[in-house]
C-alpha cells in the first residue's frame, strides 16, 4: 500500500443517498486537506449505497474534490480510463445520479420472498426486510451509475485496490454480500447493485441473482473490518445522528427516527471493534449538516450546499482536542511537494 507510516487504516463509508454521498465526498475532501489521507491509502475500503461510490472512485485514486460541483480544477489527470482517454471532466456526481425512468412504477410488492425471509430475523434486521420486500420493485435505471464507475477500470474488471468491498443484498433472501471479497462482478455492476435503493432504482441483476441496496442489511457495515487488528477505522455515516431536525415537520421526525436507530446499529458495530482494541474515528452528520441535507437525501438540488457544510463542519471535527490522537494516526507526510491548501469554488446552492 501507498503508505509511508505503515498505518493499517480502514476506511468506511456507509448509505445516504445523493446528499448522503454529497456528504461524505465534503468529508473526504476536508480530511485530505488535513491530513493529506486520501480513500486509497486505507488498506480496507468498506462501501455501502452511495458509499460504494465513493469506495470504488476512492479506490481507484480518484481525489474526493472531483465529486464537488463545478470545482477549480474539475479535470483529472491521473487516471488513463477504459477506452484509453487520460482525464475525464465535467461533473461526476451529475452523472451518476442521472434518471432515467423505465415504464411506470408497480403497485405489487417487490420481493414476497424477501418478506418471508424475516421471520425469525432480530428486531431492526427483520423489519427492514418486511419494509423492504413489500416496496414495488425499483422503476429506475442504475446504468449512469455503471457507466460513470467502469471510467476506473477495464470493462468488466475491478479497481487496482486489494481490499475494495462494495456491499449489496440478495433481493430474494436479504443475504448479505460481499463483493471483491466473497463475490465476482465488474466495479460498475457492484456498485449499482450496492446502490439499488428499493423502490427507487431497478434490482441489479449479476448472473442469475437480483441486488439491492446493502443498507438492508447495514447502513455501515463496519463488522466487515472485525479481527483485522486495524490500527485505526475512520467511519464516515452520513444516515446516523445524534442530533434531531429542528421543528415538527412530520417528515422530518420520521427521518430522525431512522437516523437514530441507524445510530443504535453503528454503535454497536463499533463497540466491537473498540473492544478488540481498535481504534475508531466516527464522523456523522452534525446539526448544520442536518439542516442542509433536509429530510429527503436524494433531493439533487441540495447537494452543492450540502458539500460546502460538510466540508467546514467535518474541519471543525478533525480539529477538536479529543480526536487529535486519531488525526494523527491519519497524517500522511509527502516531502515531494509543500501542503497547500485545497480550495474548490462551488456554485450557489438551488
């Protein structure tokens, strides 16, 4: 690995839709900036939903700001793509978040084999897979998703990272799985079957098998980095909170309640690892972030303004005194070059 200190790092970064992936890129970008680790350093990249996307760019070597809007140099120089080509601009997230709509959406539930396959299942587990199974089947293309990932490796390959784990679902048993480790498929397939919100985008088909999104089964994941003996895992969850949305919308109030049962798992995740003596950097949403994000997280309108927060609150984070020790398990050295800092223009929110 690209690591002069030897860190074993991992990185993880969970579902969140558009303004959650919004988020984490914001995130990202204010990490590099402090401590100059970028996703491609870590030695295990876990990526959920809109976190696999990120996970294979990150992989790949693709930087965090080139997901930000209109950026300063939206061009990349260092990747050479699948057709040859040596840079790609223009606005990467617009691509992939791109809908195209195929025929109508269902009234029928999409999976009454998935409904069958909670019973027996605990508490959160089993009634996400009762939500999820009776929602229609997804009426939304992933092909921009595909498309815009395969940019980062050969057509039907995988990105140059040894431990990429893109997360998907079984869309008829809820079984998790694990693809670049336990599974085969290309980096595009993966990460959209990883991205298949239920209801919203089409099920991905891989073989004979259908996907959905991994946050059925967990919005992070982390328990795929248990027994590694880490020296660090930086967990970036942007669908987890310990704070509420002002005011009594309604809608909001559901939102806040996924988010804190979203807490209640990650926490437990992370217990486990703590208690087998890694340590783990947990960055979520904070209250400004929250009030950008608002309660729809695939609202594409917000997703500039949802950066910029990001990218400030996740600098406020990185310099609190308490997490100083963690930061520094981050910082990288690079004496070929002088820091400079990196500043993105972004475009007025909509």
């Amino acid at each position: 690995m690209d690591n002069p200190r030897a860190t074993r790092i991992g990185l993880v970064l969970g579902a969140g839709g558009v303004l959650g992936g919004a988020w984490m890129a914001g995130a990202l970008h204010a990490i590099a900036d402090r401590t100059r680790f970028y996703p491609r350093h870590a030695e295990y990249i876990v990526g959920t939903s809109a976190g696999s996307v990120l996970a294979a760019l990150g992989a790949a070597g693709v930087p965090p700001w080139l997901l930000i809007p209109e950026s300063s140099a939206n061009i990349y120089h260092g990747l050479i793509d699948a057709d040859g080509n040596l840079e790609l601009a223009g606005d990467l997230w617009a691509r992939i978040v791109r809908r195209t709509h195929l025929g109508l959406p269902s009234l029928r539930p999409g999976s009454v084999s998935l409904v069958r396959s909670a019973f027996g299942q605990p508490g959160w587990t089993g009634v996400m897979r009762v939500l999820t199974g009776l929602l229609p089947a997804g009426f939304i293309s992933t092909d921009p998703i595909k498309e815009t990932i395969r940019w980062v490796a050969p057509r039907g390959g995988w990105v140059q990272h040894p431990n990429c784990w893109i997360v998907a679902c079984d869309y008829a048993s809820g079984e998790r799985v694990v693809f670049g480790r336990d599974a085969e498929a290309d980096i595009g397939q993966a990460v959209a079957a990883s991205c298949a919100i239920p209801g919203f985008y089409c099920p991905e088909q891989i073989g004979e098998r259908f996907y959905i999104d991994g946050g059925l089964h967990s919005m992070s994941n982390a328990d795929l980095l248990f027994g590694l003996d880490l020296d660090l895992v930086v967990c970036l969850n942007p669908l987890s909170a310990r704070h509420g949305f002002a005011g009594w919308d309604p809608v909001n109030r559901m939102a806040e309640v996924t988010r804190r049962a979203v807490a209640r798992q990650l926490d437990a995740e992370v217990a486990t690892l703590r208690d087998q003596g890694t340590p783990v950097l947990v960055l979520e949403p904070t209250p400004d972030d929250l009030a950008a994000i608002g309660a729809n997280v695939m609202d594409e309108r917000r997703r500039a303004k949802v950066l910029e927060v990001a990218i400030r609150t996740t600098t406020a984070q990185l310099e609190m005194p308490g997490l100083a020790p963690l930061v520094a398990s981050l910082q990288r050295k690079e004496p070929s070059r002088p820091r400079r800092r990196l500043q993105p223009r972004l475009r007025p929110a909509v």
